[in-house]
C-alpha cells in the first residue's frame, strides 16, 4: 500500500471518530471555545451586546453553520452523523482546493 | 480559536489581512519555485489533516473547549510555506461552509494559526532538532516541544487581538464596540488553558505521528 493511501485510511478514521469532538465535550457538560460565544451568550456573560458585534455578527447564514444541517433532528446520534458528513465534505474540499493549487502552480514555471 | 465574526473591529481585522496577504503570495511563489508535481498529493493531505484535526474539540474545566491545529506536525511534513497554504484552505472552508470562524476574521484567524502558528512550529522543531537523526528521540521532543509552543503563540496572538478591542475600538461613550474583554480578561483565559491541556494535546498528537512516520516512512520526515 502507499503511503498516500495509507495517509488517507488515516484521515478516514480521524473522520468516523471526529464525532468525539462533539460527544466529549456534551458529555462534560461544555459550551464552544473561548471567545467564540454567539450574541446571545455575549449578552447572558457582559449584559449586553456591544454596538460593532450586533451589526457584524453573522446571522448563522453559512451553508453548514455549524457543521450542522439547517433543520436537522436533535439528538446526538443524529449530530454526529451530520458531523462525520460535513467532516468528509471539508475533507474533501479541503484536499480537492489544495491538490488544485499545487497543481496550478507548478503550471506556472517559466518556460514549462 | 477561532474568532468569529463581530469580535474584531474594523482596524484589526483590516490590518490582519494586510498582514495575511504578503505571506500567502510568497508562499504561493515558494510553491512555485519549489514544488514538484508528485507532491500535490501530500498537500491535499495536510489541509485534509488540518481540516478534520480541528473538529475534535476538547473540553476544559471552565465549560469552555478547544482544540490542535496540525500546523506543527502539517509544516514538518510539507514545508512551512505550502503548510500556511493547506491550514489556510482549512480555515476559509470552515470560515465560508461552516460558520467556523467569521469572515472578516479569516485574515486574523489564518494569521494566528496558519501563518504564525506553522512559522513558529517549524522555526523550535528545526532548531530543537538540528544535528539530530530523522529516527532520532530529539526529532520527537522537538515535534512535541514546537508543537506546544507554535499553539500557544497562535492563542497567546488570538488573545492579544482580541483584548484590544475594548481598547482601540471603542463608542463615544467608551463602551466597546466589538470583543468586550480586556486583555487582562483575555490573555489570562486563552494562555492558561492553552498552556495547561490543548498544547499538550497538540503536541501529543505531533509526536505521535512524528513517531509513525519515523517507524514506517522515514522518508516523510527525511
């Protein structure tokens, strides 16, 4: 076996257990990281919500905010199923984008 | 740590991607001039790594979690101008698909982790380990020990802008306008548990796949 399809088995486990980063901290009773509270956390911490953030702060408007499915059932059965799902998607874009850009830049050598 | 959308004014988030910008475009260059065509594979790997690292959130005491970055380990194996690039990919997908991390932050966020945190990875690994074997125990501490620091250093910068605003960024009134914690609130929050549990966890996991690679492909770390 290569090593490249070694690597990927690899990445493959790391996303079938990537739903740990979900269980672990539900389990511990955790909230999100430091610093990265949605407004109305903002607001249960400081008591209110500073000026410039309402304005900036995102409405949850990313395709798979939240490595979550818009309207997708509670549960943790059910998000950690969607979570392996948007790991093998960011996966997969990730490696797809970078094998592109390695690819359009080698391109680019004078003379090739 | 990453920084969501609303936590970072204007001037700061500014200046993070004009401070972003020169170091994709000369690592796009560097790609350029030295990269072969057969490494492509080893690149989509390293985002794909970074990428998927960064959903194991960790929890801490204090209800908070976080989580390792890659950028050591990925920086190790690639080179640490394609690593900026593939922690890069990484964190705009998760900006742009996933809500990860705020869109006007993907300046700062890439700075912290994909720029600073691979340059001060590879920097304490190529220096801890100089003169060393690639099979050696130094090459290990060295994976681990770089690995610690470049996180804390991606923390320690993720709570120095992030501190500031409350200083810089401020109404008429003085009331912040964006991040309303202090540094003295800040810095103290991300150090101590950066310090404590996710630099370790970073550096466990470098070291372990440093280990990996020195038993079966040496060739990788070569």
């Amino acid at each position: 076996m290569t090593i490249i399809k070694k690597l990927w088995i690899g990445i493959g486990i790391l996303a079938l257990l990537s739903p740990l980063g979900l269980i672990i901290p539900a389990l511990l009773g955790a909230g999100g990281a430091w610093g990265e509270w949605e407004i109305d956390m903002i607001e249960k911490i400081v008591g209110f919500v500073p000026e410039g953030m309402k304005r900036l702060a995102d409405s949850g408007k990313a395709p798979l905010q939240g490595y979550a499915v818009p309207g997708q059932s509670k549960g943790l059965v059910n998000e950690s199923f969607v979570y392996i799902l948007s790991a093998i998607i960011g996966i997969a874009l990730a490696a797809a984008i970078m094998f592109l850009l390695a690819k359009l830049l080698v391109r680019r050598k004078k003379g090739h | 740590m990453h920084i969501p959308d609303g936590y970072l004014g204007p001037l700061t988030y500014g200046v993070m991607y004009a401070a972003t910008v020169p170091f994709w475009a000369i690592a796009s260059w560097k790609m350029n001039r030295t990269l072969k065509a057969k490494q492509a594979p080893y690149l989509a790997i390293g985002a794909a790594f970074s990428f998927v690292i960064m959903m194991f959130n960790i929890p801490i005491f204090g209800g908070t979690t976080g989580h390792a970055t890659g950028a050591t380990l990925i920086s190790i194996l690639i080179g640490p101008w394609a690593a900026t690039i593939a922690v890069s990919v990484a964190l705009i997908i998760q900006a742009l698909l996933f809500g990860d991390g705020g869109i006007t932050a993907i300046g700062a966020n890439c700075f912290n982790m994909a720029i600073a945190g691979v340059f001060v990875g590879y920097g304490v690994y190529r220096l801890v380990s100089m003169g060393s074997t690639v099979g050696s125990r130094r090459r290990l501490v060295a994976g681990g020990v770089a690995a610690y620091v470049s996180l804390n250093i991606s923390a320690l910068l993720t709570a120095i802008q992030l501190g500031i605003q409350p200083l810089i960024e401020r109404s008429s009134s003085g009331e912040p306008l964006y991040a309303p914690f202090p540094l003295s609130v800040a810095i103290p929050a991300m150090a101590i548990e950066h310090l404590f549990l996710f630099g370790f966890v970073e550096a466990v996991i470098t070291a372990l796949v440093i280990r990996y690679f020195q038993k079966n492909e040496p060739e990788m770390l070569g």
